[in-house]
C-alpha cells in the first residue's frame, strides 16, 4: 500500500512538474538563451588568451632564433680568427638556445591547435545559439498566438448575448420573403378567381388587347410625328 502511494505521488509530482514547465516554457527558453550567451562570452575570452598567450610565444622563440642566428655567426669569426675557447663556449649557448626554441616552438605549436579547437566549436556553438533564439521567437509567437486564442474561446464561448445574436442573425436570414410570399399568394387567387382569363388570352393573340402597352404607346407616338 504504501509502495502504491509512494508511486501515485511521484506520478502527481510528475504531472504538476510538467504543467509547470509548459506554463513558464518561454522564460525558461530565454533563460537557456542567457545561460549559453554567458558561456559562449566566456569561451571567447578564452580563445583571446589562447591566441595572445600564442602570439607572446611565437615573440620569444623570434627574439631566442635572432640570438641563435647572431651566435652563429660570431662563433663562425671566432673559430676563423683561432679562438676556440671563446667558440667552444658560443656553441654551448647556441645548443642551449636551440632547446629553449624547440621548446618554445612545441608549446606555440600546441597554442596553435587548442586555439583552432576553441574556434571551430565556438562556431559551432555560436551557430546553435542562433538557432535556438531563432526557435524562441517562433516559440513566443505560437505561444501569444495560442494564448489569444484560448483567450477568446474563454471570453466570445461564454458570452451569452453573442450566441443570442448569432442565433437571431441566423433565424433573419432564414425568415421567408414577405414580398415574393404575396406575389405567390396572388398568383394563387388570380388563378382561382380566373380574373385573369382575359389577359391570359388576348396575350396569346386572342381578341383585342385588355391592357395598353408600351409598344402601343410608341407606335401612337410615331403616327403622331409623321408628317401629314
């Protein structure tokens, strides 16, 4: 039982978890946009120390080749002139200058290749932030769209007078036509009363017209105007 209730908790906790999450999505989406912003600001300053660091190294092992280059030469005048003392000694230094640049050049030579790591994936990580507040905007606007729509569901779905309206809009529009009603209505007692039997015939060319038309009008009028 109490395995039973442990669980059921832990599945409430769950549920309550989540609808958490999903409430405050987007400020925990801004706040991830933040907290990767703040560590890509950091890797950058990393990166510059890196290059800077390499640059300082790269100086170094110029100024320790020069010296080399320098000795050399001297050491070569030296052993001309006869003094292989002062030679023998130059050729210790320049040894120990030749270690110090082989040194200096593995360690600008590792600098080099932690400073091409951090770029490549600072441009990694720099192209996924922009997909990720590209995806937030998107996110903020689907949110505000359902957000106003779950609003006026809650508003115009309740809203007693709307429906009232819309069902008298509906019940107008559906009336009947007051207008052809009556004609139909007269249609019907004209028929029934045969009042019309008349101008029934005479329009099917049956005896004398019962009603003077325009065209007899026109064509009185034209007699008219002819001259006599």
């Amino acid at each position: 039982m109490l395995k039973l209730v442990t669980t059921l908790i832990r599945g409430a906790a769950a549920r309550h978890e989540d609808l958490v999450t999903n409430h405050f999505a987007i400020d925990l989406l801004q706040e991830k946009v933040r907290e990767s912003d703040d560590v890509l600001r950091r890797a950058k300053d990393t990166l510059a120390l890196l290059i800077l660091k390499e640059r300082q190294e790269r100086r170094l092992l110029d100024v320790v080749l020069a010296r080399k280059a320098d000795l050399e030469s001297r050491a070569t005048l030296a052993l001309a002139g006869g003094s292989e003392d002062m030679a023998r000694e130059a050729a210790q230094a320049i040894a120990d200058l030749e270690n110090e640049a082989r040194a200096r050049s593995a360690a600008v030579e590792r600098l080099r290749e932690r400073s091409d790591r951090m770029r490549l994936s600072l441009e990694k990580n720099h192209r996924r932030i922009i997909d990720l507040k590209l995806g937030v905007m998107t996110a903020k606007a689907v949110d505000a769209e359902r957000k106003a729509q779950a609003s006026m569901n809650r508003i115009i779905g309740r809203n007693e007078p709307i429906r009232e309206a819309e069902e008298l809009i509906a019940r107008v529009l559906g009336a009947d036509d007051p207008v052809e009603e009556t004609e139909i209505l007269e249609g019907i007692d004209l028929s029934l009363s045969h009042s019309n039997m008349q101008d029934r015939l005479a329009a099917a060319g049956y005896g004398a017209p019962t009603k003077v038309t325009a065209a007899d009008v026109l064509r009185r009028l034209q007699n008219s105007a002819r001259p006599a």
